[in-house]
C-alpha cells in the first residue's frame, strides 16, 4: 500500500513538472511568434498592456529546456554543466535588464513600441 502511494506521488510531480514546462515553451513560443509576424495579441495578453521582451521569452525556452534535460533518475555531467551555464547566463541577462532599467539606457527595444 505504502509503495502504490510513493507512486503515485512520484508519478504526479513528474506530471506536474512537465504540465509547467510545455505551458512555459506554449507561452514563450507564442510570444516570438507574436515577435516575428507582428500580431499584437500574441505579443501580450492585453492588447495595450506592456508586451513580453523577446529575450524574455528566449530565456524562459532556455530555463524550460533546462527543466526539460534534468527530469530523470540520474544526471549526467554535461546536463549538470549546461544547467550552470544556462542560469548564469539567464542571470546575466536579468543583471544586465536590471542595469539598463536602473541607468534609463535605451537598448532599442523601447522605440518599436512607440511606432
């Protein structure tokens, strides 16, 4: 009985685990794919409401990739070593957006919006 239950348990985060990461890749490819034809819904969920950036959705595809690659019983070496390159690179992007954001830089990204 007890080890139906572990099982089962067992059984429903690794569900879990993948329901998350297909809705992240859903969300995230969506949006660059709102990106790249220019559909304005697919962008944001509001039409007027501040859209998802592009590197945004390019880091939540690296993170649920990630995910992705480190289900399992045992990791190998070089999943262990692209989960540490992929969260400081995830990282660095996030340091950047947040450098830029703090000096009022204008990386580009902002004059589309104002079209």
């Amino acid at each position: 009985m007890r080890t139906t239950s572990l099982f089962r348990l067992s059984f429903s985060t690794h569900s879990i685990s993948r329901i998350a990461i297909t809705l992240v890749v859903l969300i995230a490819g969506l949006d660059l794919v709102g990106w790249a034809l220019d559909i304005g819904l697919l962008k944001g969920i509001v039409p007027y409401s501040t859209p998802m950036r592009v590197i945004t959705a390019l880091c939540f595809l690296i993170s649920a990739a990630v995910l992705a690659c480190s289900q399992g019983e045992v990791l190998s070496r070089r999943k262990v070593i692209l989960a540490y390159t992929s969260g400081i690179a995830i990282s660095a992007v996030g340091l950047l957006t947040l450098m830029c954001w703090l000096i009022n830089l204008k990386t580009g990204h902002e004059w589309s919006s104002a079209m």
